[in-house]
C-alpha cells in the first residue's frame, strides 16, 4: 500500500500544473548503511506494477518490491519529498564505520 499525505498531493498537483499527468514511479534508489532508500521518478506503467490513485494522480510500484517495502509514505517537508518503508538495512550493519556494510 501507498500513502500520500496531503502536503505532498500537493506538491505532486502543483508540479503537474499546466502538464500532463504521467505516473509516478517509487523505485529503489539505494542500498547503503543506513538500509534501502526509495525514490520518486516519472514512468510508464508495466504489467509488473501494483498501481495506487490519489486525486487524479496514479503512483506505480513493482508488486514485488511493493511486498518487501509495503507500506510506503509519501510526505513533503520544506525541502522535498521523504519516502518512508518497512524495508529494513542488511542485518548486523549498525551504521557507516561499524566496519560490517559499509566497508
């Protein structure tokens, strides 16, 4: 599941304002010490996606990454979106300089 807090509905609404609606992907970006991050990136539907609407808008995600990551918040702070999951970091890795993940 996918949840999109107003504030970042918002944002997502005014940066499509005057452009056409495309869907918006939320993808791996990373795995590094602090765990698997996401990102946001616009995209074409697959057949592989699970796909969520808000107020016009539809959010994409691999179904299998949807089940390993599931559910993820969509919020906007002043200084952009944050993208928040049940995806957990590699176990043992307590952060850059433990010596176990990030070496």
């Amino acid at each position: 599941m996918i949840n999109v807090t107003k504030t970042a509905q918002e944002q997502v609404k005014l940066y499509f304002e005057g452009k056409e609606i495309t869907p918006i992907r939320i993808l791996l970006n990373g795995d590094g010490c602090a765990g698997p991050s996401l990102a946001m990136a616009l995209d074409e539907k697959k057949e592989t996606d699970a796909v969520f609407t808000f107020d016009g808008v539809e959010y994409i995600m691999d179904k299998d990454l949807m089940e390993k990551a599931s559910p993820v918040d969509v919020d906007f702070s002043g200084t952009g979106f944050r993208l928040e999951s049940s995806l957990l970091p590699p176990a043992g890795c307590k952060g850059c300089g433990s010596g176990t993940c990030c070496s």
